[in-house]
C-alpha cells in the first residue's frame, strides 16, 4: 500500500509549494516529504493537498436532528430546550440507527475534508447497563474510514448532586472504576492503526470535582486527553456558582490541579480563569456553527489566540458540516463581537494561517493525534483541493489558503486521503 | 423553448410538494403550475426545485479580491483598512478585467443557486468620463446566464462637501442630469428578458440630500427600485450628524418625504429610524457573510422582521458566494446577539421559511421583479437541489426546507434555471 503522491501543490507548513513528493509508508504514515525524484509517483493533477482537517468535538448521532429543532411554536427557544429535542433522538436510537447515523456524519466530515474526529461519545445503553452503543462508533468511522478518537464520557448525574433521569439514563456510567473497565473493555476492539481513545467527563454537570479528578490522574497516567464541556451556557456557570461558590472552569482546574485539558466551548469563561487554564496548557475547542445555531454567544478568544497554537475547531452537533465555514466563522465572530477585522492574526498579520492551524495542528494536539501536518512519521491524512473549482480560479499559489478560508466551501474538496486510502467526495448529480 | 418540467418535488410557498408539473412559455416566465397532467413533461428525477435565490446586493467585480485583504502586518484592521484594497483594485480595472471579474463572480452565484442579482455598479469609468465599464457589467451578466438588475449608482462626493480624489474618481457622476442620461444610454442595450434597472445613490458620503430627493422622485416616476448603503459603520453615523444634524436614515428619509426604498446593512440603524423606514415601506438587505468579513457588527433585526416581508439578502463583497451560509448566518448572529434560539420565526414558529423568504421574495421586491416564487405568471427561475445529496440524506419533504437552510451548501446545487434555460453547476472533479 506504500506510495508516492505528487499534487501541483502542497501544503508545507510555510505555504504551498509545487514539485513536493510525499512517500507514505505501508502504515500509512508520512516516510518522506520534499523534491525525492520519484519517478513512480502518482501526479495529482489540478490539486493542492492541505492537512486533513482535525474535528476536535463531534457528537455523530446528532446528525439525526437534522432539519429538526429549527421550529419555535411555543416561542423563542434556547440551548436548553434544543436539548429536549435532542434527548427524543438519544430515546429513539438503537445500535444500528447510531450506527447508521454515525456513519453519515464521518461520511460528510470527510466530503467536508475531515479526517480524524474526536467523538465525545456518551450515548452508551441500548438497554439499561449494557454499553451496546459504544461499538457502534468503532464501526461507524471504519465504515466511513476516518480517523477516530473516541472520547470516551463519564456522566454520572445530571447537576451537581442530582441523579440521572429520562433519556440521560443511557449516558449512565456508575463510577471512575467502571468507567475505566468500560475503556479496557472496547480497546482491544479499536482498529490500532486508525483509532484511539481519550476520557471525557460530560461537563461540571455530569461528573463532580472529585470523578474529574480521578479520571484525568489515570488519563495522565495511561497518556490519555482528557475533554469536557466547560462554560457554553450562563446557566451551566450559575449552577455551578451555587453548588460550588465558583466557575466551572476553576473547579475543574482545582481538580485537576493545574493539569492540561481540552475545554469546549469556553463561551462565557472569564479573563482570570482563561489564564489560568492557558498557564496549565489547556487547548480550548471552539465549534462556531453550533455555537451559532444553539445561540451560545459569542466568546473573546484575545488570550486563547495569544497563547498560541491553543485553538482547535470542533462541528459538535453537527448541524452543519463545513470546516471550511467553521473556520471563517472563527474570525467573522470576533469581527463582530469588536466591530474591527484581523482578530486573529499570526506573527507576520496573516490570519487564515491560524485557522487552518486550528482546523489541524490545534485539534491534533486536543486529541494528542500524530496528525494535522504533512511531514515525516505524520499520519497520511490529507484533504485534496480541487484547483479548478471556480471558488479558486485566478488564485495565486501564496492567496491559495486565505482564497479556501475566506471564500470557498465543501464544493472545494476532491477528496480526502486517511492513512493514504484515497476516497473521492460524493459528487453532485445532474437531472 | 417551452417546456414543462416535473421534478420530485417542488416548493410551492407553503412546502415542497411531489407530482408538481411547472409549463414554461416562450418567453422564459411560468405559465401554469400544479397536477397539470402533461404528458410530455420532463422528469427531473431525485431533483427538488426551489424559487432561484435573489442577490439584492452585490458588487460583482470584488470577486478580483478573492485571497487579497486578509493580512494585517500593520496591526488590526477595519472596513476602512480593506476599502483602501478595495479602491487598489478598482484602480487596475479596464472593460476586459471587470467583464472577467464579473463573469466569475455570476458563474458562482448560479453554483450557489441564485438566478437574479441586483448588481450595485459604482465602476463607472476606465477612462475619466468614458463611462466604458456600465457596459461590461451587462455582458458579464449575459455570458452567465444571470437575470440582472443594474443599480447605477450615483457617486458625487467622498464625504459630504468633500470632492472625489484618487481611486472614486472612476465612479464619477457629474450630475442627476448626467446621471439619468447615463442611464437613458444603457437601456436600450439591456437584454429585455432578463436585464433591468435601478437608482442608487451609494450613500449619504457620496449623495446630498437633495441629489438624493432629486433620484428618488425621477426613479418613482419611472417605477425603478431605489437602494443606498446606509449605516453599515460608525464612523458613517457620526460624520452625518457632523454634516447634517441627524442619522444617515433620518437624512434620507427626510429628502425622499417618507417614500420607499432599500437600504443596504442597517446595521447601527437606531430603532425610531427603522420604526419611520418600516412605515415608508421600506426593505433591509442584510450581507451576513460581507458584514462578518469586514466586522460591521450585528444588527437587531427585530423589528425589521416583525414587518413582514422587509428583509432581503445581498452577497456584497463576493468574498464567499453562498446564499445558504448567508441565510443560516442572518438567524445565526441574531441566536449569537440575543443568546436565544429561534430569532426569525414565522407565524408558525419556523426560521427557515424566513430566511428563504429574505433569500426570494424579500430580494425580488427590492428590485422590482417577478421573481423569487413558482407561480404563473413569475420567471421560470429555479435553483435544483440534488434530493440525492449526503447533507439531505433521511430528510423528509417537510423537513427539507429547514434541512437545506442550516444543515446544506453549495454542494447540494445541482444547477439553475433562468428563463426556463438549465445551467448545471461546475463538477468537483476527481483526480
């Protein structure tokens, strides 16, 4: 299976560059990058290849809501009763429908040129106890050949104190111990070469300081991410307030003491505790299109920007499945929020750079994925850009990435490459 | 050329309907829709058709910035910093280039599914005077196939009492004489079937108040539409109250004695001046993905919506041409600004009917054409989603709507009638 790829251009870390061979090894990994001669190799023509994408937060089964949720009889809605609608669905699934939907969704992740995912996996009982769901999510991305990080959630009640109750009975798990057997459990099923595992306490809702604590000490031990959901709602951070007199992000940072996580969202954390969680080498997770359709608001990346190579992008509902428009609506958010342009800019002002780095190297670093750059012993996992689409056309080689980022969309991607296994995007049919 | 064309389904204002036939005269418009039993009709297999999205503002040639005006070594930027990319752009332009520019960026609307543009055309001049560049706009428009409104615009001042200096000198207008004789020489190239006319003022910068009274009457007594940019930035509000002692709004409003027109991003617009348009009959076009890109900020659309039929959509800058993404983000900043869901109900609690009704009808009454609906006597201008799409996969009928318009893209444009006449969308190729 090894082989020599020759795009028109690739994607170097610097910029893109023509007469770049990439050899991939029989593991599908990266062996050689650069001007190697050759002669066998495969041209591509009329492509560039980027990184593939790296979705940093996805909840797959979600993808059945789709056209769903977006009606409001009673009224303007929120967060909280979206999740209603959300909670029918999880009550409605059984393995082959999670299945069947999970697949849908790496299947548009990888039109939308996606490569690797973390699912924060809590959906885990068909029937009470059984864990007959988690399977189905290995099945799932090996049907749709993407990349996969499970992360695998502990959620043990629904508020501070409170226990489980409704459709939150199938995210049941019953303590730390039993969370880690569960993980023991489904390892040896994960495909080595393409799938691994992470730990995810739900959020300061479902797991108390004392759970988070243990799980991200074994996390570290057994060199594991761990991810949970901190501050996308003010509702979350008051009930937090009141059961523990401060914000989830501190507590969870008090756990942990100091220790290294992913947080999602971060949509309303303070100024204090961003540093704090920076200082300690937290990636934060932002997914701007269900942060828009969900209504969340919109956070101020300033310090997160600033400390550099911290940003990582997630689809999470998926809703919508664009990295493309995940990635501009990034920098559009903060746009808007500070009514000026060029919020997130790299070290010489350019600012696609950072969002192609948060589509890539940032989400490799959340889920601690050999991926995200096309260099030696990388995964081969690109997404192939189709340079005669009109979105590009008359696009130098050094506007290519900002004409992707600000100006084109899923109609872009040819294709993507996971571990070097080609698979073309879905084309559009004519009458 | 008349045809009847019978697709899966159809949307016929309150849903998509299947075993609908549509007859198409000679001319282009629909003469008969409905269980019309014509045999002859053709099929459009695993196709649903949809009104062609209307583009109320676009400024076509901004497509030649497509990867330019995203870098910020200077520090960040603001709408002014890109206007001066802009006004660098519009320096290099002659007939050939504007034409070419124009061209791509019509080619892409078609692709996005949008089959009318109200073209804002302020590039009057390759030459001072010469006027060469109106006509180059109406041959980009035929060589796509687009149906297109020419906006003409008047352009006097860079600010009021200030005269035009460098790159605006090619948007010169010497006069409302020599604006409407202008317009009186163009209209007898336009292409009768699919090309019309407006007035616009560019904005209270570039038109007095009493040019603008002078426009406003002559375009009424020709029942042409009239459109402005008004209140897209700050720093427009506050040099008006310099000049004039009131908002922009309130200045036009003023010199047109309440009459109707459209006014372009609204977005600093203080409530009791959209209280005083709403009642003139006036409509807001909103540019979600431009007013992102150049941190505008974001509107409150409350009462613009609460009017009914008000709100239009423009794709502006061309930056990104996607008439699905602007239309999620319109609800979206709205979810973002108000941390609530569901901002743009109709009276059935639904968004998406909304946002497609700002998409069509909304824009085809800024620009004063029968377009925008499928019924008799309306163009025959449809956008065709492939029903067989991964986005739009398990999606019921009365779900495709709300699917199509959070949940799709481009990719799901499968091609665009204008005048009866098929345009497919450009293919993704493969490698």
């Amino acid at each position: 299976m090894s082989a020599v790829l020759e795009p028109d251009l690739t994607w170097t870390g610097a910029g893109f560059e023509p007469r770049v061979q990439i050899a991939i090894d029989d593991a599908g990994r990266i062996d050689d990058v650069g001007s190697l001669g050759r002669p066998e190799a495969s041209r591509l023509n009329r492509i560039a290849l980027l990184p593939g994408f790296v979705n940093a937060h996805s909840h797959a089964f979600q993808r059945g809501l789709r056209g769903y949720g977006e009606r409001f009889p009673a009224g303007t809605g929120s967060f909280w009763t979206w999740r209603e609608a959300m909670y029918s669905l999880v009550g409605s699934l059984d393995r082959t429908t999670l299945r069947r939907l999970s697949t849908r969704a790496f299947t548009e992740m990888r039109d939308a040129g996606i490569t690797a995912v973390g699912e924060f996996h809590y959906v885990h009982h068909e029937r009470q106890g059984d864990f007959a769901l988690d399977e189905a999510v290995l099945e799932a991305a090996r049907d749709a050949g993407i990349r996969l990080v499970v992360l695998y959630c502990y959620y043990a009640t629904s508020a501070p104190g409170r226990s489980l109750d409704g459709a939150q009975l199938r995210f049941a798990t019953t303590s730390v111990d039993g969370f880690w057997q569960r993980i023991d459990r489904l390892s040896p099923m994960l495909d080595p070469a393409t799938q691994s595992m992470g730990a995810a306490p739900h959020s300061i809702r479902a797991a108390s300081p004392e759970d988070i604590r243990a799980i991200h000490q074994e996390a570290v031990r057994r060199g594991l991410p761990m991810h949970l959901h901190v501050e996308e709602q003010r509702r979350e951070i008051e009930e937090c307030r009141a059961a523990y007199g401060r914000t989830p992000m501190a507590v969870v940072l008090d756990a942990v003491e100091d220790g290294a996580f992913t947080a999602v969202h971060c949509t309303h954390t303070a100024n204090e505790d961003m540093a704090r969680f920076l200082a300690a080498g937290g990636v934060g997770c932002l997914c701007p299109l269900t942060e828009g359709n969900l209504g969340d608001g919109v956070p101020h990346l300033a310090r997160l920007h600033a400390a550099g190579g911290r940003l990582a992008l997630g689809t999470d509902s998926n809703a919508r499945l664009s990295m493309l428009e995940d990635m501009r609506w990034l920098e559009y958010g903060q746009r808007l929020r500070g009514e000026l342009r060029g919020a997130l800019p790299d070290s010489e002002g350019a600012v696609a750079p950072t969002l192609l780095a948060a589509a890539t190297t940032g989400g490799a670093r959340a889920l601690n994925l050999r991926a995200g750059r096309i260099a030696p012993g990388w995964w081969a996992d690109f997404a192939a850009v189709d340079l005669a689409a009109p979105s590009l056309a008359d696009v130098p080689a050094d506007r290519l990435l900002d004409a992707l980022v600000f100006g084109a969309g899923n109609e872009v991607i040819a294709g993507t490459y996971v571990g070097g296994k080609w698979r073309a995007t879905m084309g559009t049919m004519t009458p």
